[in-house]
C-alpha cells in the first residue's frame, strides 16, 4: 500500500511541475498563475483516497491539455497574422 502512495505522490509531483512550466507563458503573468496552481494543489492536500487522487491527477492532466491548446491557439494566431498579411 506505501508503493501506491509513494508512486501516486510522485505523479502529483510531477503533473505539479509540468503545470508549473506551462505557467512561463500564462497571460496574466507567472506568479498570478503560480499562486492560483499551488492554492488548488494545496486545497487538496488533505484527500487521502486513492481514488479521489487519481481523479485529481486526471483533472490536472485536463486542466494541462487545456493550456497547451491556448498557447498553441495563441501561436497560431500570431503566425496567421504575420504571414497573412498578402
């Protein structure tokens, strides 16, 4: 049972990092987005359950998806509109 626990902390740890990273870019600045990552991750801290853990760790994988289709959004407008300029 420590196994799972040990490898669920990992995951959480680094779905964290991942998410902190793709927070470089975030519109309203770094460390607005830093500080609203670490309130949700730390308003979950108390959750125990396997279960609700792995459902947080598929909300986050979510939640990442999400920000990598708006910075790949914001790219490709940017690009449209430099080179479509005909």
């Amino acid at each position: 049972m420590a196994a799972v626990n040990q490898t669920l902390r990992h995951r959480v740890i680094n779905i964290y990092k991942e998410l902190l990273f793709l927070g470089r870019e975030y519109p309203l600045g770094y460390e607005y987005y830093r500080t609203r990552l670490h309130k949700a991750f730390a308003s979950q801290q108390h959750v125990t359950d396997e279960e609700q853990i792995r459902k947080g760790i598929e909300r986050a994988e979510f939640v990442k998806k999400e920000i990598e289709a708006l910075y790949y959004l914001k790219r490709y407008r940017a690009l449209r509109q430099r080179y479509d300029k005909v």
